[in-house]
C-alpha cells in the first residue's frame, strides 16, 4: 500500500534524479575520464584552467550612456602581472552571462562565476593569452535597459562607440583595443568598427598613434545582405 511518504518520493524526488542528479553525475564522470582539461583556445595556446578562471577578476557593472540608459557590463582581467592590458570588446545579444544554479553550481564550471554560453571559449582564450576582455548586452536586451528598436541601428552603434571610449580610459586597458563576436555580435563588431573610425575622421581631439584605439576586429560567422 502506497503511504504519502511513498507519494512523496514518486512525485518529487524521483523526477528530480532523473532531471537533475542523473545528468550532474553523468557530466561529472565525464569530466573525470576526461581528466578535468579544458579544451585549448586559441589553438597552440595553454587554455586556462577553471582554477585559474576562479582566480581572475571579474566585475560586473553598469555604465551610463549618453541618453541616460544603463548598460550591462561584464569585465573580465587576466591573473597575470602586466598590468594595462589589450583589451578584446563583445557586444552580446543573447545575453553576455549566465549563471549556473545548484546541482550545477557544484561543477564549478568557469571557476564558479557567470560565463557567457556562447563565447566562453573565446573569453578563457584571450585570458590565457594576457589580454583583458570586457562583454557587454546591447541595449533592450540581457541585463541592460533601452530598447532595442532594430538590429545594429545608431543608437547601438553609438553606443558601442561609448563603451569603446570608455574602456580606452580605464586603467587596466593599454590603449589597444580588440573587437570580435559571433552571429549577431560578428555584425555588431564590424559596425562599432566602422562607426568608430567614422569618428575619428571628423574629430580633431583625438591623439591615437598608430597602434592604438581598435587595432583588431574578428568577425565570425555573420549575416549578410540581412535587410535584401
């Protein structure tokens, strides 16, 4: 005979083990007989371990625009000595973090802090490489407020020139800045690129030598003739 007890254990817990404790398990042997090693990004670079990642400095923040909207920002700073650093921009649409809750908090994966779905690979890369990167959600989407009327329209892009000019000032960024994104955020980078070289043609108060400002943009995978 079936007491509530019994009832309990079917309704709820059961469906917990096979949602939940099941998959962590499975994810967690898995990563032992994998012995724990993340994969290498970029390649023929030593990736970082989540260990390392749980030691690096991350800050997360908002930062004004003009108009007054707020802007979720993400900084992530390499556990190295060197001290400003490049810095390499994302412009996130699907959201620049997330964050793992228990049973998978207990994988600690990403060094147990909020890791962006679909660029965490590039993020642990340009770390491991001494570089700074920073990951922001365009505004009306992820954490940051405004609206968000089109894709890639002015007001992002001014945006985008913003944050860049902002960056620039910080004392962890050497100046040199880097751009890259994938999908949405490969288009958004190529805009930021050029909205902000169209800013500096028509401002004489810039004092950028050479081998400042944006230096790279890495543009994967990203829409074309979208609007045709």
């Amino acid at each position: 005979m079936l007491t509530s007890l019994h009832l309990l254990i079917i309704i709820i817990i059961l469906p917990f083990l096979l949602l939940f404790y099941v998959p962590y398990m499975a994810i967690t042997l898995s990563l032992k007989k994998a012995g724990g090693k993340d994969q290498e990004f970029p390649p023929n670079s030593t990736s970082l371990s989540d260990f390392e990642l749980a030691n690096s400095v991350y800050i997360s923040t908002y930062k004004t625009m003009s108009d007054g909207v707020l802007i979720a920002i993400d900084i992530w700073l390499p556990n190295k000595s060197g001290e400003p650093f490049p810095v390499m921009i994302n412009a996130a649409r699907y959201y620049r973090s997330s964050r793992l809750w228990w049973p998978f908090s207990s994988l600690r994966a990403f060094g147990g802090k909020p890791f962006s779905m679909l660029e965490f690979l590039s993020v642990k890369g340009y770390l491991a490489e001494g570089m700074a990167v920073v990951l922001y959600d365009v505004r009306g989407s992820g954490a940051s407020f405004g609206t968000n009327n089109y894709p890639w329209w002015p007001r992002e892009r001014d945006d985008s020139v913003e944050i860049i000019d902002w960056v620039m000032k910080q004392s962890f960024c050497n100046k040199k800045i880097g751009l890259w994104g994938t999908s949405y955020s490969a288009n958004a980078a190529l805009h930021s690129s050029f909205q902000y070289a169209n800013k500096l043609s028509y401002s004489s108060s810039e004092n950028l030598s050479p081998h400042t400002g944006i230096t790279t943009c890495i543009s994967l995978y990203g829409f074309w003739d979208v609007y045709s």
